[in-house]
C-alpha cells in the first residue's frame, strides 16, 4: 500500500517555487516506489489534504520575519479539524529568507507542536542572496524524506 506525502508551499517572488520543485523532484525520484505526492499551494491546501497525508512538508517564504500570511491561513484553516487526528505524524520544513529565517521556522514549529506532529529532519533554510547550488539540499530533503515514508522509518 503506497503512503502519501503532501507538500503544502507558498511562493511570492518565485524562489521559494523553485525550492518546492527540488523538493517535490526529490519525493518523486524514481528511487522511491510506494509514495504518492500531492502538492498544493498553501491557498488551496485544505484539512482533508492534511488528513490523507502519512506525512507532509511545508514551505514557506520568510515575511517579515515570520512565516508567510498564506502559510498561516492554511495552519489556521486545518488546525482544529486536524487536532488530534494528526498526532505523531512526521513533518520537515523548507524556508526561503532575505534574513535569517529563525522567524518562520519558530513560528511554523510553534503551531506544528500543537498538533503533536514529530519533524524528522532539520528545515532546509537558503537566506540572503539565494543560491542556486543549494537546491540540491532541498531535492534530498524530498527524496530523505519520501523514502523515510516509505520505509517505515518515519
């Protein structure tokens, strides 16, 4: 039985779009077998997304030193109809910051822990002037993370 993996994001100036597609290369690497990955923009991403997911990863731009308002009304939007349904499940965090990203990580993290969710791997943060060589990090983080799922590891 295949497990599924969502990748829920948020893209403004298209950086962070492109840290999505590494990421959802990764996931879809032909050296994982029994995931299916479901992307959505953190707009249309719903509860029942969330719900299907064994697991799921969130990117983020980081606004103001916070994560972006997009990516907060999707938490907002899932978070009581999830709450005790999600419990455990693993999680991972890709950001895209002008400065050091420690805002939008603490914040997601701070909403992630309230619905008992576990993060399995350590965020993927490119800041300041964006490096392209860095996308390698963020299609590992989709492959480490989708054959962790499959698995059984997470």
């Amino acid at each position: 039985m295949a497990r599924h993996l969502l990748v829920v994001y948020h893209t403004q100036s298209g950086t962070t779009s492109r840290m999505a597609d590494a990421v959802i290369r990764g996931a879809r690497s032909t050296a994982v077998d029994g995931v299916d990955v479901r992307v959505k923009s953190a707009l249309e991403a719903d509860a029942d997304d969330l719900l299907w997911a064994d697991g799921f990863i969130l990117g983020s731009p980081e606004n103001f030193g916070y994560m972006s308002g997009a990516m907060k009304y999707f938490l907002d939007r899932v978070f009581y109809a999830c709450e005790d349904r999600v419990n455990g499940r693993p999680f991972a965090l890709f950001v895209r910051a002008g400065n050091d990203g420690s805002g939008a990580i603490s914040s997601m993290r701070r909403i992630l822990q309230g619905l008992a969710v576990k993060e399995v791997q350590e965020p993927v943060l490119i800041a300041g002037v964006f490096d392209e060589s860095r996308l390698g990090e963020c299609e590992e983080l989709g492959l480490t993370f989708a054959a962790g799922l499959e698995a059984g590891i997470f």
